[in-house]
C-alpha cells in the first residue's frame, strides 16, 4: 500500500493498533511510511478488547417496560439537543435576535438560538422543524463532521487526506468502525449523540449488507488484525454511517462524513434545503421558504432519479418507502421525469402505473404499452448512459439526440445526458484567437 508522502500526520491511534496487533509485515510498513511518532500513541486493541460500556448502547436489558423505552428515547433526544446547541460556535446567525419575533428578550435568553428543533413522531422518528420563519437562501445551520471515513466501495484511500490509492482497499473498509469507535471511548458526550442515531442495525442483519459487514469488516478486524471487536459493535456503527453519513467532494478528497444535524434532517423528494461541504464544514441552505414549525429537509436519493429508481434506492439503503406528493404523482408534479414518449401519437406521453407490473398508458391517444416492454427500453437507456465515455461532450450529445427521440424530452435518463453534457462542455478548453494568444502569455 502507498501512502501519500504528503500524508505524514496520520491516526496515531489507527496506525498503533495496527502495528501493535497486526502479524502482516506488509502492513506494518504500510503503516510505518506514513507515520513518525508511534511511541506517543495508544494501543487501540485497550479499546476494542471488551468494551461492554460500548456493547451496552445497543443491548439493552429485555424485557423492556413502554415507561424504560420512553425514558431512553427521551435521553437520546436530549443527547441530540445538546449536540445542536454546541453547533452555535460555528453559526454565528443564531445569535441575531433581531431575526427573532419581536418581543421583550431576558438576560437569560441572550444567549444564541438555534433556528431549527428536534420534534418526533410515531411515523417519522426524530427530525428537524424550523423555529422560525427562514427565508429562502438564509443558512440554517453549518457543521463540522465529527467523523470522516472513506466513501463505501470507493477502493483503496489514504488513511488522512482519503485521496485514492492503487491497492489494500481493505484497509480503508476498516477506517469506519474503528476512527467512530476511538471517538466514542475518548468523548462521551460525542459517544451519546453517534448511540442516538438510527442504525437499522436489526433488519440489516437479515440482507446482504449484513453478511457483508459481518465477513469483511468484523472478521477482518478480528483476523488480520487480531481484535476482539464485538460483532454487535461493528454493525451497528457501519449501519449509523449507512443511515446517516453524508458522501462529499473536497477538491480531489472524496468520502463520508457523520453529521449528525444534517441526519436530523427528514427525507424529501422535493427538499426545502440544499448543502455542500467544503474546508470541513458541511453548509445547509434554505432554497424556498421555510415557515415555522415545518420540517427542514433533505434529499437521501438524486432528485433527477424518477419515482421507481429514487424508491428503489431508499428501500436498499435506508431501509424505507418514500410516500410524499411526488412520489404518489405519476407525472411527478408535473415534471414528468419518468414519463416515457408515446410512439402512437406525436406529443403523447406514457405515464407509469402505480403497479409496476401494470400497462402504461399514454395520455394523449390512450395507447397501452406493456410493463416488460418499457422496462427493456428504460434499461437499454441505462446501458447507453453507463457506456459512454466521461468527458466526452461529443458522444454526449450524440447519445442525448437518440435517447430524447425514444425516451422523450423529459424523462430522467434523457435530464441526466442534459446535465451529462454541461459538464462535458464546461471541461472542454476554448478554442480560438483569446485562448491561442492566453496560452502564448
């Protein structure tokens, strides 16, 4: 494994353990060319090594009276809003009272205030609602991660800056469980707010992601490295981070941060925020109007996805059905982002049923088209889309002309060639006497 040579001020923890656990001489120089001052690190196996008071945030005594249940939501809860609070040194805005209702403020209330709470229900669990009134294009919140891990199924990274390497991708699967792990036994107010997210570690255990956890990260923590790291443990953390972590973009660094105010979030596949992460802070921003008391959203899925592909991503990766006004609207508010051009008429559209084994129907002229006809269509589409080169704005183009032909002008697969080939253009050098006569200078 290469490490960057820039990358010199590794885990110290994370490389101690490994080189105090591991037999592998080849991890250990892997290990050994990135870091300088191992005497000073802690041995990371004193943590995984019978850490019941970690086990015990997820096995709680059974059986378990509704009063018990209660009292433990209500302690997460307050873990939570403590955790929000603390955000307040970052989010300078939720000082202004002049933003505030008007009315008479005491010398206890000066303090700063957040401008979303934490409500629950029955139906959506734990999530954010607005305090007051936002206005379009006001920052709700900024927040730094509090752990940063590789991107799931990205390969091989560095273990500090996460650019990629070539080879030992196994390793960057550990960095997940076991930076959240260090932070959990180092911090306990931090250990309270990751126990309080929602892990879905339970029926994880039952589908493929699981197994997968199980045989290559538990196992591997346990064999390759020689830790005794609860099973319970590891699951419940890669499933924290499935249900909650943010991927992100810095530069050339890509990977997943645990936020867990911007997880507060509820879904939406029409969201009333946008965010982006950049320098280490996450940044929240209303995109319409946020009055008080509605729920501040996010998107867990792409937004130009139609309904089937957005759902089927939600149900595999977060567990849950969507059923917002989109979602139960065939022509997607209208957008009709997954509507496909009827062949029968000129300017009609097949909508799709809400039985995905039923026929689509065109609008216009009534014509039917059968379920297994439109999705061998729509997978031709998908196969086009992947094939094509990256960059290339000319075979871009000429996929995006062919495809609105067949698909028509408004359907997802046609919007992402649209967006596919902005991005082509916008990599594209200019040409020409400005460009010629700049690169002469």
């Amino acid at each position: 494994m290469r490490i960057h040579a820039r990358c010199v001020r590794l885990d110290n923890v994370i490389i101690s353990g490994i080189l105090k656990t591991a037999d592998s001489p080849e991890i250990r120089r892997a290990a050994e060319a990135g870091h300088e001052q191992l005497q000073n690190a802690t041995f990371l196996a004193v943590f995984l090594t019978k850490e019941s008071s970690l086990v015990s945030l997820w096995t709680p005594t059974f059986p378990r009276t509704p009063a018990e249940m209660e009292s433990e939501e209500q302690q997460r809860v307050a873990a939570l809003e403590r955790y929000m609070a603390s955000l307040a040194a970052i989010n300078p805005s939720w000082s202004d009272l002049d933003k505030l209702k008007p009315r008479t403020v005491s010398q206890d209330e000066r303090r700063p205030r957040e401008v979303v709470e934490i409500h629950s229900s029955p139906g959506f669990g734990r999530y954010l609602v607005a305090s007051r009134n936002i206005a379009a294009g006001e920052v709700v919140f900024r927040e730094a991660p509090l752990v940063v891990a590789p991107k799931a199924g990205s390969g091989a990274s560095c273990l500090s800056c996460l650019r990629p390497l070539q080879d030992r991708e196994w390793l960057s699967v550990l960095l997940t469980p076991i930076r959240t792990i260090l932070l959990m036994k180092k911090v306990p107010a931090v250990r309270e707010v990751i126990a309080a997210l929602q892990s879905h570690a339970e029926e994880r255990r039952r589908l493929p992601i699981g197994r997968f956890v199980e045989e290559h990260v538990a196992k591997v923590l346990r064999t390759r490295l020689s830790l005794s790291v609860d099973s319970d443990i590891v699951q419940h953390l890669c499933g924290i981070f499935d249900t909650n972590a943010f991927e992100f973009s810095d530069g050339d660094i890509r990977g997943r941060a645990l936020l867990p105010g911007g997880a507060l979030m509820n879904h939406s596949c029409t969201p009333n925020t946008q965010h982006w992460y950049r320098n280490g802070v996450m940044t929240v921003r209303a995109v319409v109007d946020i009055p008080e008391g509605a729920p501040v959203t996010n998107t867990y899925t792409n937004t130009l996805w139609g309904t089937r592909a957005r759902g089927a991503h939600l149900s595999t990766s977060k567990l849950f059905t969507c059923r917002c006004e989109r979602c139960l609207d065939p022509t997607e508010l209208g957008s009709h982002i997954s509507s496909v051009l009827c062949r029968g008429c000129s300017d009609g559209l097949l909508l799709p049923p809400s039985d995905c084994r039923a026929d689509w129907e065109c609008q216009a002229c009534g014509k039917s088209v059968s379920a297994s006809a439109i999705e061998t269509l729509l997978r031709a589409g998908g196969v086009a889309l992947g094939r094509l080169p990256i960059g290339d704005a000319a075979a871009v183009a000429a996929a995006l002309s062919h495809l609105r032909r067949v698909l028509g002008n408004t359907h997802y697969i046609v919007v992402e060639l649209k967006y596919a080939l902005v991005q082509a253009l916008m990599a594209t050098p200019l040409e020409g006497k400005h460009s010629k006569s700049s690169t002469s200078t």
